[in-house]
C-alpha cells in the first residue's frame, strides 16, 4: 500500500468514519465530501476496491483501499473497547 493512500486512511480514521453497525461503517470519500461509501472489514464499495481485481487478478493479492485502511485504524485507535461484563 502506497504511503499516500496510508496518509488518506489515517485522516479518514480520524474524521470520517462512522460505525453503523457491527462491522459496518460509512467512511467518507476522500476526493468528494458529498460521498461515502459502506465498509466492512473486508469490502468497499469504492470504485477502487472494485477496479482492483480487474488489474491485479490471478496474482494472489487481496483487495484493498484506503477506507478499508481506515477502518482498520480507526478500529485500532478510536473505537472504544467493549467493556467485560460484569464489572
């Protein structure tokens, strides 16, 4: 992953990620305030994450864009842990 699309997941993670549901987020577009897609943590429906195994079939890599990204990091920096029961 290219160090401009990590540079765009980090300030998505940071201002433009909002949990749905388990497992499902809308994540703002990057280049189009307007825009947002849906997000789990294995698709996009960006058209990136869709082109891409047009360019990158049969070669065993997986799918992968900068809201994924940053979904990824706003999970590891921003989302608050479930709490144990009981306590």
């Amino acid at each position: 992953m290219s160090a401009n699309t990590i540079k765009k997941a980090k300030a998505l993670a940071k201002d433009g990620v909002v949990k749905v549901e388990d497992d499902l987020y809308q994540v703002k577009s990057s280049s189009d305030p307007a825009k947002s897609y849906f997000v789990t943590s294995e698709t996009c429906e960006c058209e990136g994450f869709k082109n891409f195994y047009k360019f990158h079939h049969g070669k065993g890599l997986k799918a992968n864009c900068s809201h994924l990204e940053a979904i990824r990091i706003f999970k590891k920096t921003y989302e608050k842990p479930k709490s144990a029961k009981g306590k």
